[in-house]
C-alpha cells in the first residue's frame, strides 16, 4: 500500500534506485531536484533532504514555499509530489502541484492517488484554486488533473516547450 511521507536521508538507497532509472538527463518533477544538489554522497543527500524540509517553511517574501513529500510502498521510492503554496512567477508557469512516477512504477494510479491526498493537504492551508501544469504531449497526466477536477485554462510556450494550465477548484 502506497503512502506520502517526507523526503527522509534513510532511503537515500532507495530514492538513488529511481534516480537512476529515471536516467541521466531526464527531469523529475516532484522532487525538487536542482543541477546543484549532489545527492551522491551522504553528506550531499543530507544536505538536499534537509532544503526540501526547509521549504516547507513560511516563505521569503516573493517565494512561495513548498510541500515536498514522496510517494513510497515499503522501503520503495516510486515518486514525488511537491506543493507551492504561494505564488510567484514559478508557480505561475510551473503550476502549485508537480508530480513524478519512476518509469516501473507507472500505470498503477499513483499519481492520482498522490494528487488527490496533496489536494487534501491544500484545503488544509487554505487553498482554494490551484494551477496544476503539463507537458501537452503527456496524455497521462492530462487525464490524471481532469480526474480531479482540472479544467483546461489555456497552452503556454516555456523553456521546456509548451504546457497545459489546469485550475483545481478545491
């Protein structure tokens, strides 16, 4: 059974197993994974783990803070799942939700399911509309926000080509 639970140094093996087979190159949304951390070593996954946790905290004025919280079955990593509660330009282009499914693990709903807990932890902050973005070619993930609730706002161009903006009334 799938559950949500902070990102954690104890599953630094587990979380570098789907690293890897995301492959080099390949962004994983979700995970709030920057060209700089280096989660290589223990020091550098501690490291990143502990700016994950810190972002949770109240925000700097301009910057929206961010829920990071990954999506594990047993001592698994199958994903992660970040929420903006804020907004600033990124979450203007990027939207307050991010997901990612480690490729075996795909298929299964968890994705879904995933949103659907984050949407709960939203109304929890008082949210009550959130953008939530996708690739234009990623047909999962479309249907995956129109199941709950995502109503196509518009396509937009960004760096990493064009997009789909989502509003989720919550």
């Amino acid at each position: 059974m799938p559950e949500l639970i902070e990102p954690t140094t104890r599953l630094h093996a587990a979380w570098t197993q789907a690293h890897r087979e995301w492959g080099p190159g390949v962004h994983e949304d979700g995970f709030g994974l920057l060209p700089s951390d280096e989660v290589g070593s223990a020091a550098g996954f501690a490291a990143w783990v502990a700016r994950l946790t810190d972002a949770a905290e109240p925000a700097e004025a301009g910057r929206a803070s961010c829920l990071y919280r990954w999506i594990v079955e047993g001592d698994q990593v199958l994903g992660g799942i970040a929420l903006r509660h804020g907004l600033d330009e990124y979450v203007l282009q990027f939207g307050h939700i991010g997901y990612g499914i480690r490729p075996s693990a795909r298929r299964r709903g968890l994705a879904g399911w995933a949103l659907g807990r984050m949407l709960d932890e939203a109304r929890g902050l008082g949210l009550d509309r959130l953008l939530v973005t996708c690739a234009v070619d990623n047909l999962a993930s479309a249907r995956t926000i129109a199941r709950h609730g995502g109503l196509l706002d518009d396509v937009r161009d960004t760096e990493f080509g064009p997009v789909q903006r989502y509003w989720i009334e919550i």
